[in-house]
C-alpha cells in the first residue's frame, strides 16, 4: 500500500489560475484569510471539510483525484 501523494494544494491553485481568479478571491468565498491560501497552495493535504468548500466555490471536485489514485 502506497500513501496518496496528490499535491491538491497545487491543483487548487492551477484551477484558480485556470479560471483567472485569485487568493484574495478564494479567501472571500470561503471563507477565510488571503496568507491562508497561500498556505494551501504548498500543502500536499488539507482538511476534508475545507476541501469540500473549495469544491463548491469553485465547482471542481476536487475528490476525484484521490479516488483515481485509489484506483491505480
């Protein structure tokens, strides 16, 4: 058994650039503070909770990359 190493910090960041929005805007919607997002760019984990907020914000399930790397 291998341990999940999705960087989900760095895939939220990409779809926020993706769709050209920003920290500041994440942290509005979430929310929380803007040196907090920052945070969650470099975290390889975070709370599933706050996972799921950011899911709905930006309408991207997130999840779904764990669930592919439990299928691999």
């Amino acid at each position: 058994m291998h341990a999940i190493m999705v960087p989900i910090g760095k895939l939220i960041k990409d779809i926020l650039d993706e769709r050209g929005l920003t920290a500041t805007w994440l942290a509005d919607k979430i929310p929380c503070g803007r040196a907090n997002i920052y945070k969650i760019f470099n975290k390889n984990s975070i709370d599933t909770e706050l996972l799921l907020r950011i899911c709905i914000v930006l309408e991207h399930d997130f999840f779904k990359y764990y669930s592919q790397e439990m299928k691999e």
